[in-house]
C-alpha cells in the first residue's frame, strides 16, 4: 500500500539552470505532479544549460550540499529514494556518496550525466569518468545513454548507435503486454492475489476516534491525518463517523449523523471478505455475521456486498448469476 497522505519522499542530487528546460527545473514539479515530495540538493547553480549558450555563469553547491545532508540527518528525515543527475566534478560526486551512506535503505538511482551523441563534455575527465563508475556499482539503477554507457564500460564513444533488428525491439513489447494480461487476470480471477498487489482498506477512525495503531503502521502521522481531513472540510476527527486509508493512497471520511439521522453503513462483506475491525465495531463476530446472512437466507460465497449500521440498515447485493445458468 503506498504512502497516503505522507508522499514518499526523492532526495534529488542536480544541478539547477537559470535557462533551459533540464535538470531540477524540470524534475522538480514533474515529480510533485506525480504526488512525490521532491527535496532539491543543487550540486551547481548555472546562469544557463551547457548546450551551446556560451560560458554560465557558475556557483558550486558542494559546501552547501555537505551542510544541508548534515541538517537533514540531523531533522531525522528518511528518504525513500535518492537519485543523481548531473555531477560536474568529484566534489559533487562526494555529495552522492554520503547521501547513499547516510540512507542506506534508500532506492539509489544514478543518471551518469557524462556526455551524448558520441562526446563527454568538456568538463567529464578520466578522474571523473571513474567515480561515477564507482558510485553507479552502488545504485539500485542506472540511467545512461549510449555514449555514457560506452564510457563506463570503458568503451570509445561513437556517434552512431547499434542497428537493432526489428525481431529485438518486438519481443520486450510483446513480453510487457503479455505480462499486463497476465497480472490484470490474476487481480479478478483470485481476490487474494489482489488484496496482495493492491492493498485493502484500512481503518484510522471510527466514531470520532484515531486508531493509533493504525496510523503506526501505515507510517501516517497525527499531523498528516489533520493535513488530510482539512482537504476533506473537515476539521476535527470528532467530525468522523469512519475514516479509511484506500488503497490508492487517498482517504474517504464519512460524517456524523447529525440529530436522529442514521450513520452511514459500513461494509461487513465484500465478495467473500470480511472486514472484521467493522464486525467489532458493531460488537459482532464472524458467527453473528453468518446468523445474520441466513436470517437474510444467504451466504457469504453468494453476497456481493453488505453494509450495516448498527441500526439494522442492511443492504445485501447478490452476485449475479452466469449467463445461462438456470
């Protein structure tokens, strides 16, 4: 289940162009737009991109860099994933390295900005070339293109980049589509396969009260649960009848009844599952759920949802039958 008011947080170690559409100008909100939480580490400040606009103007950020890892240490803050674009020397090079020793656990990913169509850039040497190959052999993935990837292989660069045949670019398409197919009959055909890859709902409030627990181990804190709500004009989880974590990260509230209107129903039984944190809310347990299903002359395998609110607010939706069945 992903993060779902907390965003996983990307520690992005590039550099910053005044002009031109690349580096942490660009990764910066494309990432937010995704629903990460960037946090920017510029290795150098440029007036300008190095691509035919004359000589930038330069401010080196490794002093800052090494500061500003320190203070984040310091803050306690955990980084789910680290990647590295352009490095224009081994000082920079030195910020990686200590953010990936820093963050062990973090997904390390590595674009070795060295070069393209055939060239290294005036400012990649030898020196240079051999520290990003050492830090690449410590990333979870690497991100080069041609003329990078010949460098680190220790390669000549060329201009001119392998002809392919058509049979080789076919079969990795062939074999994701399969793969899609796949996994999509997998989630309906076998609901815990799916309950596995998807996740389930999970329960953060019930009448008016934070499930702590809960909120533990979704690594949600009370700050981000309040932050939430707001979204949702609600301002108080006194406001809550049942709050739920989705399993697409987002969080749905249902409001208390105001006066002698009824709660709002809660699901007890969706296709075959039981949800047993609503069964105890209502002080049931699985024997009182199958009383009532053959009070309603029904079963768990042939209800397709029930939802209760304590107020004998039933609603029982059977599956319908297969096409030619009698």
């Amino acid at each position: 289940m992903q993060k779902p008011v907390e965003p996983k947080k990307i520690l992005c170690i590039h550099d910053l162009s005044g002009v031109g559409r690349c580096s942490l100008a660009v990764i910066l909100p494309v990432l937010s737009v995704m629903g990460f939480q960037p946090v920017a580490l510029p290795t150098v400040v440029l007036s300008t991109h190095t691509g035919g606009l004359g000589t930038p103007a330069r401010m080196d950020g490794s002093a800052y860099g090494m500061a500003a890892l320190e203070h984040y240490q310091t803050l306690g803050l955990q980084f789910d994933c680290i990647y590295t674009g352009y490095l224009g020397g081994e000082a920079q090079v030195a910020l990686a390295e200590k953010a990936f020793a820093l963050w062990p656990a973090a997904y390390k990913v590595v674009d070795p900005v060295m070069g393209d169509n055939g060239k290294a850039y005036s400012t990649v040497t030898p020196a240079l070339v051999e520290r990003i190959r050492s830090l690449c052999r410590a990333a979870d993935l690497i991100l080069p293109n041609y003329t990078e990837a010949q460098l680190l292989l220790q390669q000549q660069p060329v201009t001119d980049e392998p002809d392919l045949p058509l049979s080789a670019s076919l079969v990795p398409i062939f074999l994701i589509t399969a793969l899609e197919i796949l996994n999509s009959t997998l989630v309906w055909f076998c609901p815990k396969y799916a309950q596995l890859l998807l996740g389930k709902p999970v329960t953060i409030i019930r009448n008016g009260e934070i499930l702590q627990d809960e909120l533990a181990q979704l690594r949600i804190t009370a700050s981000d649960l309040a932050e939430a709500l707001r979204g949702k004009d609600i301002f108080s989880p006194k406001d809550v009848y049942w709050g739920v974590i989705e399993p697409n990260g987002s969080i749905t509230a249902a409001p208390m009844p105001q006066d002698s209107g009824e709660p709002p129903m809660l699901p007890l039984l969706i296709d075959k599952e039981v949800y047993k944190e609503n069964l105890a809310f209502f002080g049931m347990d699985t024997e009182a759920l199958d009383a009532l299903l053959r009070r309603e002359q029904t079963t768990r395998e042939a209800v397709l949802l029930l939802l209760y609110n304590g107020k004998k607010s039933i609603l029982i939706q059977k599956k319908a039958a297969p096409k030619g069945a009698a």
